[in-house]
C-alpha cells in the first residue's frame, strides 16, 4: 500500500471527525453521551483486543449482539483492525447462527451474555477461535478485556477491493447468502448519500432502525460518520421516546411503519416538524397513501429511496426536486440502472416492464464462497441482476414493482 492513501473506510471516515475530539458521536435517552474521543478511544481498545486475539486483516469478526455504541464501536474496530465486520440478527436461533459460523469461519463470535454458554457450543464446534460478550448496556467480556489496553491503534491499511463486511441476506429461496461489500462499496456509498442528502454540519440523526441490516449500520451510522455530527440512539422504535427526541433531531431515517405508526399519533403536527430537515424513508415500499398523508399533516415529503443488502442504495428521490409517491427516485451518481427481460437480458424499451440490474462502486464483489451463485446473478457486462421487477418512467424516476420470483405471468 506505499504511496496510496488507504481506501479503509475508517480512514476515510475519520477524515471528516470533529477537530474537537468533545464534540458529541452518540446520545443515548438516557442523556448519556459518547464523543467524537470516545469513538476513536474504545473503538482502537477493541481493535488492539481483536488483534490480540490474532485477528488479521481478512478474517471475519461474527457479532450477534444488542443495539449499543459499544456495538457500533465493535463495527469500527473491525474496520480498523482490517477485519470483515459479520452482523448477525438478534432474531436469530442457534441452529441458524451454528450455520452462519460454520460458513463464515469467523476468527472471533461476539454474542449476547445472555447466550454465552449456548451459542460458545456452537462456535466451538465451527472452530471459531474466541467467543467474547457483548451486552445491551455495554457489559460483557468483550467491553472488561478491552478496557485495560491502550487505546492506540494504528488503523490497518485496506486496498478498496478489500472485504469491509459480509451481510448475510435473507435468503427466501434455499440458503441464506453471505454478500462480500468492499471498503470501496460502504466508502463510496456514504460519500454520495452524504453529498446527495446535503447533510449540514449541524445535522442531528434520529437513529431508530437495527444496527444489523444495511439501512441502520451503512447508510445512517456511516452518513453520520461522514459528518462527523450527532446520533440520538434508540435500542428500537418507541413512539413516545421518538417524539420526546424529535425537537432535537434534525434527519430521521426509517422503515414504512415508523411512520405509519407516527401518523397514528395526533402528536405528529407540522409544528412539531418544523425544525427537521429530512425524513427518509427505504428497507420497504412506502405506500403512496402514507407519503401523501404525512405530507399533508407535516408539510414533509419523506424522501423514498431504494436499495439491497448486495448493493448498498442504488436510487433516491430528490432532495431539491419532486419526491413522487409510489418511487424510489433516480439512480445515485456513478451508479448505472436498467430494466432488462428477465430471460434474455436484452433491455426493454423505456417506461417497460422488466428486472432491474444495476452496476458502479456500490455493487459487492460476490457470495462469500459462492462463486457459481455469484456468476449467475451477474450479466457479461458487469451488471446486477437485482431480481426486483419494475420500469423507468418517461422522467427517469425508477418505480419497484415486486419481486421477479413473486410475479405470476
């Protein structure tokens, strides 16, 4: 890597932190805060942990745990350690997570205190080299290890073609699938969606989603990171404890029913909306009736956008522009999208119905140890096919119909 910059996202994300290293990362309900230092401290303590345990750039660190800064400072220090950070639902059963190890082979299983004494079972018997402990409030073995290391770490140097995180995707056909996402995929994807969403120094993110699936950990922690700016940190979604936090956010990123559930509350008004920025919506479609309806209580738009667990975000509405109701936008800079036969492949003629395939920096390398599985979901040209069905419209907005395997002709 001599002469180059590293393309390690925590690198690239570090850029970007706060000169003062007080300046807050992380508040929790509780009033508890986590500055930008704080990051940078506990996140280099768990690397150096990691790398005690003989994690190398490469390996795959597997964490089953409870929302938490510490998690998100877990997720970091893989980065940093030049690991493959490996989330795992906390819905999960054992057998499902005895399958997970089994085929991502991690160096290091992080888990639930809770689970500790089950799944320590399971990892042994995939050959996973150390199970640490990780708990809801930050306890565990992992967080007591860490705390008596020195908080130095040089951060390891990463090409861009190099792993940054596997995410298993929830396979509705056959075997769940392990997708391989670079340090260019995660680092461009964060820069764009940054730059595309105007995030503003000041900006304040509402974070109520999962830290296990794509939307919560690479589009709202890591456009966050790219700020260096505040997070108000729900473990889920509360109504009363979002519209508590609400005056003091500025962006809020959710799921369809986060908001379907807010427009059931007579709290949800366009005064007690006035100050925020943004509300953004993806992980499933927003009906077009919930969009109309939280227009007309909140004077908000909420920005629809679109992308899979493979792909990082492909689409989105405009920021400056119409946000229409029923799609995802236009494709994102550097990232190309067509509507092709699901058979032949040929592109269909504009405003056609077709599978969507998509290509740029945002597209994963491939199915971990799948390469056949990998092959068959790419086209000779390089493109995804994404198996969600749709069209194009005549002003180039992408509209998502369903699912190729769900559509009966």
């Amino acid at each position: 890597m001599t002469g180059h910059r590293s393309a390690n996202f925590y690198d690239l994300a570090a850029a970007r932190f706060p000169a003062d290293t007080q300046s807050p990362f992380i508040e929790l309900e509780s009033g508890v805060r986590y500055s930008y230092g704080d990051l940078v401290a506990i996140s280099g303590r768990y690397a150096r942990l990691l790398a005690d345990l003989g994690v190398v750039k490469g390996d795959r660190v597997a964490v089953q745990v409870e929302k938490s800064p510490e998690a998100v400072f877990l997720y970091l220090a893989c980065l940093r350690a030049g690991a493959a950070y490996l989330p795992l639902n906390t819905a999960y059963t054992r057998a499902e997570i005895a399958y997970f190890l089994g085929d991502a082979q991690p160096r290091i299983f992080v888990c639930d205190p809770a689970k500790a004494e089950s799944l320590a079972e399971v990892a042994a018997e995939a050959g996973v080299g150390a199970v640490l402990t990780l708990g809801a409030k930050g306890e565990g073995t992992l967080s007591e290890r860490a705390a008596g290391l020195g908080s130095a770490f040089d951060t390891v140097a990463c090409g861009p073609d190099d792993l940054a995180a596997i995410l298993y995707t929830s396979g509705t056909t056959g075997r769940s699938k392990g997708a391989m996402l670079t340090h260019r995929n995660i680092g461009s994807n964060a820069a764009t969606l940054h730059r595309v969403w105007g995030f503003r120094p000041d900006d304040v993110l509402l974070h109520a989603l999962p830290i296990f699936h794509t939307h919560g950990l690479f589009v709202a922690i890591n456009c966050t990171l790219m700020n260096g700016s505040a997070m108000l940190f729900l473990p889920k979604f509360d109504a009363d404890a979002v519209f508590r936090l609400l005056p003091r956010a500025s962006v809020m990123m959710g799921v369809p029913t986060f908001y379907t559930r807010m427009l059931a509350e007579e709290r949800l008004t366009r005064e007690g909306t006035a100050h925020m920025r943004l509300f953004v919506s993806g992980s499933a479609p927003l009906l077009a009736d919930t969009h109309r309806e939280f227009r007309e209580r909140t004077g908000h738009a909420i920005l629809e956008r679109y992308g899979m667990t493979e792909t990082c975000m492909i689409t989105s509405n405009p920021l400056e522009g119409d946000r229409i109701p029923g799609t995802v936008g236009f494709p994102l800079p550097e990232v190309a999208v067509r509507v092709a036969d699901e058979k032949s492949g040929q592109p269909v003629a504009d405003g056609e119905i077709g599978v969507i395939e998509v290509k740029g920096p945002n597209v994963f390398s491939g199915y971990w140890r799948m390469p056949e599985k990998t092959a068959q979901e790419f086209r000779a040209d390089g493109f995804f096919i994404t198996g969600d069905v749709g069209r194009i419209d005549g002003r180039g907005y992408v509209h998502i119909i369903g699912r190729a395997k769900d559509l009966v002709i």
